[in-house]
C-alpha cells in the first residue's frame, strides 16, 4: 500500500514535538511492514534541510514554509 502523510513539520523540523514523533513512528512501523511512507511537510526556515530525504525507509519532501509557500 502507498501511504501519504501530510503534517506541518517532520521529525528534524526546529520546532517538532510529540506530534512529529508520534507520526514518525507510526510512519517506521507502517515501512516495517512493506508500506510504501511519504511525508510531505513544510520546510524548516532556521535549517537548510534538503527538499527531499529518506530516513528509515520514509520519503520526506519538504516544500514552503509555515504558510506553504510552495516552489
């Protein structure tokens, strides 16, 4: 199954909380499982993370910022 997440920040973002944590893990087990995970959030505006990332088998893609001004 190929699962689509959004949420405002991801687990690097400066600013994450329990929220973020919460859908990581949820986001990991669904990968453990055979799930296909993306994560598209915003982007972090005091780091210059890359756009696009895997972390442990999750595709992130940050674009925008807080009020998701898209490129």
């Amino acid at each position: 199954m190929r699962i689509l997440i959004f949420n405002w920040r991801d687990l690097r973002h400066s600013w994450a909380g329990g929220g973020e944590i919460y859908v990581f893990e949820q986001a990991s087990r669904w990968v453990k499982m055979g799930h296909e995970v993306i994560l598209f959030c915003g982007q972090d505006p005091y780091q210059n993370l890359p756009s696009f990332e895997i972390i442990n088998g999750i595709k992130i893609y940050r674009k925008g910022g807080r009020f998701l001004e898209v490129r």
